[in-house]
C-alpha cells in the first residue's frame, strides 16, 4: 500500500476566510496637494503608506464634516501642510477591500488643494514609510492606483487651463 504524503505543510495553503458578515460603506475625502517650485514647475505631494504604496493624502469623514473638509484636515494631519486652499472638485474613487469578515466598499472625495506657506516644512505621521513632492511626471509614474492617476491628469489639466 502506497504511504499518504505528508500534507500538514500545505494545509496553510488551503485556510478558508472567515465568510462576509457584513458590507460596511466608509465614506472618506482627500487632495491632490500641489505647488510650484522655484522654477515655477508643479509638484506633486504623495504619502507613502505602511505597505510602501505611494498615494495621496486621505482620511476618514467625521461627522458634522464636509468632504472638503475632511480633505483639507487630513492633508493637515499626514503631511503637517496647514496652509492650503481648495480649489474644487476633481472626482470620486471607489476602493472595495475585505477587513476578516466584512467588506469594505470605500468612497472617497477627491479635491485639487494648493499648498501655500512652508510648502518644505511637510512632516509624516508615524504610520507612514515616507512623504515627498515629486514633479507632476514621477508622481504620475509612482501612484500606485489608476483611478487616482486619472484624477491627477485632470488636476493637471485645471492647473494648466486655469494657470494655477
């Protein structure tokens, strides 16, 4: 009689998730953060997360909070930018991600913000593995996900048209 082979090893392989429970929507906002260097060239903020993905600054929606506002605070709170001005609307974004046994269908607002004052005065929170500006072309070459990408070519476009 053939011997069973030893299958513990690649039972770590085969776990099952825990089955969705509950679908939880989470609305939050954020900003794509520019300025001008001295050359008068745009560039562009990113955060690095804990998961080395480069993206834009983002946070939760508190109650009694616009999105705009929450986008502004956030932009305050990860990067230390205070001094920042909103310059409209560029779009929304939908995340879908599963948090043990409850998926997560994530909506965020996204603004275009110009970064006023100390724009070299930006600081990271703990949490994140980095922060830096970056020109318009490697901020487009190092975000991490598409739907962001696209909003940045729209913020651009209204940087360009509208000569901010």
């Amino acid at each position: 009689m053939p011997s069973t082979p030893n299958f513990d090893k690649f039972k770590k392989y085969f776990k099952r998730k825990p089955s969705i429970q509950e679908v939880v929507r989470e609305p939050t906002a954020g900003g794509i953060v520019f300025r001008r260097n001295e050359k008068k060239e745009v560039e562009i903020l990113l955060i690095q997360d804990a998961k080395n993905r480069w993206t834009i600054p983002k946070g939760h929606i508190e109650d009694g909070e616009t999105a705009q506002q929450t986008a502004l605070r956030e932009i305050g709170e990860e990067a230390g930018l205070h001094e920042t001005e909103a310059l409209g609307w560029l779009g929304k974004i939908h995340f879908r991600y599963r948090r043990i046994d409850k998926l997560v269908l994530m909506t965020t607002q996204i603004y275009l913000v110009r970064a006023k004052g100390d724009t070299n005065a930006i600081q990271k929170e703990e949490w994140m593995n980095g922060i830096k500006w970056f020109s318009f072309n490697d901020a487009l070459e190092e975000i991490e996900y598409e739907d962001i990408g696209k909003l940045m070519l729209l913020a651009m476009k209204r940087i360009r048209q509208e000569n901010l």
